[in-house]
C-alpha cells in the first residue's frame, strides 16, 4: 500500500499539471485548422478537464484514508503537526511568487496589484481566496479538511455507520450547494477527504480486487461518456442545461474520475513502471509547488516575447512539453538547494526532504528560531 500511495502521488500531481497548463485554453492560441482544431479540442479537454482533474479528488481521497488509518494525537498535535507540513509551505511558496511578480513587473503584467494594506495582507496570507501561486489552494482547503478530521473521526468512532453516513450526507450537500470560497475554495475536496476517512474506519481494503470490480468501472466510464459532450462546447465539468442541480454533476465526475485513477494506479504502482516513476516521490513536492512559477516564466515568453503566432501551429508540442519542463526544473531546484541549504529545503519542503539531503538538513544550522523540519 506505501508503494501505491508513493506512486500515485507521483502520478496525480503530473497529471494535475495539464489542468494548470499555460496559456489556456488552448483555442485562444490556435488559428483555425479545420478537423484538426476541432480534434485537439477534444485531446485538450481530455487531458485538462479529465486526466488533470482527477488528481485532486484522489489526493484528498489518500489524505483522509491516511491520517484515518493513523490518527492517535490530539487535535491540538494534528492542527500544529499539519501547520508545519502544510500551511508554512503555502505561505512560503505564495510570498515567492509575489516577491518575484512585485520584482520583476515584467513576469506578469496583467497581475491586479492591490490597492491598499488589506488587499495585500490577503495576497501574502491567502486565508480567503486562492493564493497567487492558485494551485496551492489544495493545501488551503486540505489544511481545513484536517483541522476538521479528529472531531469526525470522534463522531464515526463513537456512533459507527450510523454518525458515517450522516456525515457523508451533510458534507454531500455542502459541496453540491456552496459557491468557490465558502469556508472552502473547493468544496468537492470535502467529500472525498471524508471518504478516505470512512474508507480507513470501515478497514477497506482498497487495493483488493473487490474493491475493483467491472460494474464499478462501467458506471463510471458511462458517467464520464454521458458527460463528455459537454465538455469541449463549454468547458465546464458539469450540465449547463441541468443547472437545478448545482455541483452534483461535478461531484460524481470527482468520484468516477478518481475511481478510474486509482484503478489504474494500484495496477502499475508495482510495475516496473510505477517502481521508476515513484523515485520522484520525495521531490515531487517541492515541484508541486513550483511549477506555477514554471508556468508562469513559459507564459511570460509566449506572451511578451512575440512568439506567439510562431508557436500556435505547434501548440500541442508545447502543451505536453510543459509539465515536463516543470518536472526537471522543478528536480534540479531541490537539488541545488538541498546543496546550498538543506535547513532551508526543510522549511520550503515542509520536512518532505529525501535519503542523504534529510540527513543533512538534519545537522545543517536550522534557521533561527526553530530546528530543521521532520518529515511528516
């Protein structure tokens, strides 16, 4: 089960990438190709809107099934436990890319620079909007998800089925009817963080082959088919023409599409493939969190360098070439540092530093005020 969890947080976060791709969406770029517009649309809309978009729902899936299989503490220990590993690296990796953005006025010029104290306070300290370096919101709502986990496992443990499916219910309906910002910047991460908690409570094996059954595939894959139209048209992950029924479409996407995932994840993890690829498991971290700023660098010479009509006609090239030029300079930034300072990769890292550099950054002069980070 560690190697499978290693691998697929390896893989969601690769593929999380494609949704956060720039520029986007890619028909903004593209002149009109006849069939062959048309069907990069739907290799778009396959890679970003399903592939991409089923990282999240499983990575909160895997949190909560973690931390039910572990939780012993008390709440005060998880709340300064996750502060540590979560919420510090947020704020370190978001007050990067301000610094750079407000340096260099050129990395992103349509950037809305705040207009008083409150405004930027908000932009250092994203406590009620996406931060500026936006896909770090996961650890925002995931560091909230936490917080609230001890207090449902109480529940669960203290009234069985009966409190789990009340609960499920509650958060069901807080995701399908609250608006992007509502305590949560996504509110479809809750119910899938709850899964994981019941999934661990109940002692479900996820990995047996019960788990993974062909009726269980061929809901979702019809779901996802029945779905599908929808998406190239209008971009959106659910029914413009069922808008009475708020996020659930959404909702169920989550789930079939990490359903999906992670039937394919446990089938390769152990592969020579998964084996390989879960290497990067101790660095995959420190890209996750760099590879907006990546991104941005790319954005900033397509738009202002005057390339971008050269590069159109080649844009699939560069939309898939994209995550793996996050990947290496996201690889050789760690490397670097854990060279130049490994105390320091310890805080930017939230503790996640690998084999040799966590032996150094254990002996390394920890910045003042604290001793280097363990791993969480």
């Amino acid at each position: 089960m560690s190697d499978t969890i290693r691998f697929a947080r390896v893989a969601c976060i690769i593929l999380m990438m494609f949704t956060h791709v720039r520029p986007y969406p890619a028909f903004w770029y593209m002149p009109r190709f006849g069939w062959w517009d048309y069907g990069w649309h739907w290799v778009y809309a396959f890679f970003s809107l399903y592939v991409g978009k089923a990282s999240v729902p499983l990575l909160g899936l895997i949190s909560g099934w973690l931390l039910g299989m572990q939780y012993k503490a008390p709440w005060w220990s998880v709340a300064r436990k996750k502060a540590r590993t979560i919420l510090l690296p947020l704020f370190i990796w978001n007050a990067v890319l301000l610094f750079v953005m407000m340096s260099l006025p050129w990395f992103e010029p349509t950037w809305p620079r705040p207009t008083d104290a409150i405004g930027w306070f908000y932009k250092f300290f994203p406590l009620r909007d996406y931060p500026t370096n936006s896909p770090l919101y996961f650890m925002r709502d995931l560091f909230l998800c936490m917080l609230l986990a001890p207090a449902l496992l109480w529940l669960f443990d203290r009234w069985g089925t009966r409190a789990m499916i009340a609960v499920f219910a509650v958060v069901l309906i807080f995701a399908a009817i609250a608006d992007e910002g509502t305590i949560l910047t996504r509110p479809v991460i809750l119910p899938t963080f709850v899964t994981g908690l019941v999934l661990a409570r109940r002692a479900i094996d996820v990995r047996a082959p019960r788990f993974f059954n062909h009726w269980g595939a061929l809901a979702a894959g019809t779901w996802l088919l029945i779905e599908l139209p929808t998406l190239v048209p209008v971009y959106r992950l659910y029914f413009t023409w069922l808008p009475i029924a708020g996020h659930v479409p959404e909702i169920i996407t989550r789930y079939a599409l990490a359903y999906l995932l992670w039937w394919w994840v446990a089938h390769v993890a152990l592969k020579p493939f998964g084996r390989q690829v879960a290497r990067l498991e101790p660095y995959i971290f420190f890209i996750f969190c760099t590879h907006h700023i990546v991104y941005l660098a790319l954005a900033t010479e397509f738009d202002g360098r005057g390339v971008r009509n050269a590069i159109a006609p080649i844009y699939p090239l560069y939309f898939f070439l994209q995550p793996l030029i996050a990947v290496c300079v996201g690889f050789a930034f760690y490397k670097l540092m854990s060279l130049i300072s490994p105390s320091l990769l310890g805080w930017v890292t939230g503790g996640r530093v690998a084999g040799r550099d966590k032996a150094r950054a254990a002996h390394a002069p920890a910045p003042e005020g604290g001793a280097a980070l363990k791993r969480s």
